[in-house]
C-alpha cells in the first residue's frame, strides 16, 4: 500500500520532502494569479503520469479551459480521463449559466452554495479512485470563492467534513486560499482545520509556515517554464 507520494515539480521536493504522507491537506495562500491553477494542474498530472488517481475542484475555471491550459505545457490530461484516472469537480459552469452536462470524467454542482451536492460529489469519486489506487491527489481551487457566497462558519463546517473524508481515503492534496481577501480570523481558522500551510507572493515567493514533515527547505521561488514549475 502506498503510504507516501513524490510531490513532482521540479526541486519542490526540498520542502515536501521525497516522499510526501498520504492522508494530508495542505493550505496554499495565494494572490489570485492564472499560476495557481498551472500549479494545481501539473500536481495532478504528475500523479497521473505515476498511475495515481487525481480530483480537480475547480469553482474559478470550467475544465474545459483547464484542460486546454494543461495541453499547452504537454499535459494530455484527457488520456487519464478516457482511463478513469482524472475526475473534475465543476462548480463554476452551471452557476456561470453554461449549457453543460455531466460526463465521464466532469462532475457539475450547481454553484459554490451547494455544498452537500459536492460532499456528495467527493464522496462518489472517492468510492471510484478506491477501485484502481490506494491514494490520489486533489486540488480544490479555490476556498475564497467558497466564502464569497457562504458564511465563514459554513465553510469551516463543510472543510470538517470533506477534510476528513480526504484523510480517511488516503487523498493528498492542496486548497487555494486568496492572500489578503479574509481576515485573520478567517485565515487562521482555516489553518487550523489543514494538515500544513504553504504562501506565495505575486513573484511566485514561496515560503512554508506549516509542514506536517520536516522541510530541508523553507524558502525559494518558482519559476515557470514552457514545461511546468522549477523550484529554486
């Protein structure tokens, strides 16, 4: 059984170490820049690549643009689809009034105020990931729109929920939280609720806060290329 992951972009191993533990949800404070998701999608390529399972929550973005985005750093993520590798979460094109429907591999909720439809949703591509992998990945992007349209206790209450359904089913993976957009209140409460925390700035700066392993580097930058992410 895998216990661990190789986080895979290039150098971050320095910070998450070699072999990543499973069962573990980290917080990515960031200011809204289109890297973020560039970010969220070569982890979840990276894992593909392995033979593991990957979940993109996605509230900022259809999966249609993303998966465009992937194609143009060679991140065929359809492939892992047609394999039942790739799921998507698409909480943004029903509440954006696109005409689309369910596939697949594309899982659509109605709009970031419904929150049990994606517990739900979680839960059933859990039950599939558990099938073909011991672990998987995910990146949920992103935690402020969640905030835009529900109360801070309402999400604290549903990251409770969802948290320990990801640990429990061995997923590894990263929530995006707007840097500046909430107060400290929120900020640390949410913190709280994660395994470790991780900050960007608008250079790509990235320092670690929290780590639930010991970092052999808690401070560099990332630097993106035509291929992905290099960390220096």
């Amino acid at each position: 059984m895998s216990e661990s992951i190789r986080i895979g972009i290039k150098g971050l191993e320095s910070v998450f170490t070699k072999s990543f533990p499973v069962g573990n949800c980290l917080l990515l404070i960031s200011p809204p820049m289109s890297e973020l998701s560039i970010f969220g999608l070569e982890y979840i390529y990276d894992g593909l690549r392995r033979g593991e399972p990957g979940v993109y929550i996605t509230l900022d973005d259809s999966p249609e643009s993303l998966r465009l985005k992937a194609l143009k750093f060679g991140w065929p993520l359809m492939n892992a689809e047609a394999r039942g590798l790739m799921k998507w979460l698409d909480v943004y094109s029903i509440h954006a009034n696109r005409d689309v429907k369910n596939t697949e591999s594309i899982l659509r909720i109605g709009g970031p105020l419904a929150l049990t439809d994606l517990s739900i949703a979680i839960s059933q591509i859990q039950s599939g990931f558990r099938r073909k992998s011991n672990s998987y990945r995910f990146f949920f992007d992103s935690l402020s729109t969640l905030l835009l349209y529900n109360s801070p206790n309402t999400v604290y209450r549903f990251l409770q929920v969802i948290t320990s359904k990801l640990k429990m089913s061995n997923g590894v993976g990263f929530f995006t939280l707007g840097k500046g957009m909430h107060d400290e209140k929120i900020n640390m409460t949410i913190r709280h609720l994660m395994d470790g925390t991780v900050s960007l700035n608008e250079d790509l700066e990235l320092s670690v806060i929290s780590l639930p392993v010991a970092s052999d580097t808690r401070f560099g930058r990332l630097n993106l290329t035509r291929k992905g992410f290099v960390f220096s």
